[in-house]
C-alpha cells in the first residue's frame, strides 16, 4: 500500500488488486483533509501492471492528476 498524506490538502491511499494472469490493478481512495465528514471517493484503476508496486505507483500518479482536475482549489 502506498500513503500519499498530504497532496494538495487531499490523502491518497493505494493499494494494488489481482487482476489475474499475474496482473495488477490498482484501487485508489482520495479525501480531502476538511471538512473530515467527507467520505473519500474510491476506485478500482485498471492498469493491468506486472507488479504491485507499478500498479501503484501508476494508482498514485492517477489520483494526483483526477486531484489536480477534479478536486477543490487551494
């Protein structure tokens, strides 16, 4: 699993799935620090990587750019 704690006042968390055929995907919480009653958005990245550790590290590059996009300004 792969912590990124503070991204643009959001948290990351990432951790690789089993896709089969010795893949990987990976699925990716994002919450914003304020308000804390927000519950964080989850989803299951298809990446289909050969190892856990790529799957992600891709989940992480995913969740900063949906962040830099989606998420509130700073």
């Amino acid at each position: 699993m792969k912590v990124v704690s503070d991204y643009r006042d959001h948290r990351i968390e990432v951790r690789a799935v089993g896709a089969g055929d010795g893949r990987w995907n990976a699925e990716v919480k994002t919450r914003p620090h304020f308000p804390l009653e927000v519950k964080p958005r989850t989803e299951v990245i298809t990446c289909l990587k050969t190892s856990a550790d790529h799957a992600e590290t891709r989940g992480v590059i995913w969740a900063c750019l949906w962040i830099d996009n989606h998420g509130e300004p700073t």
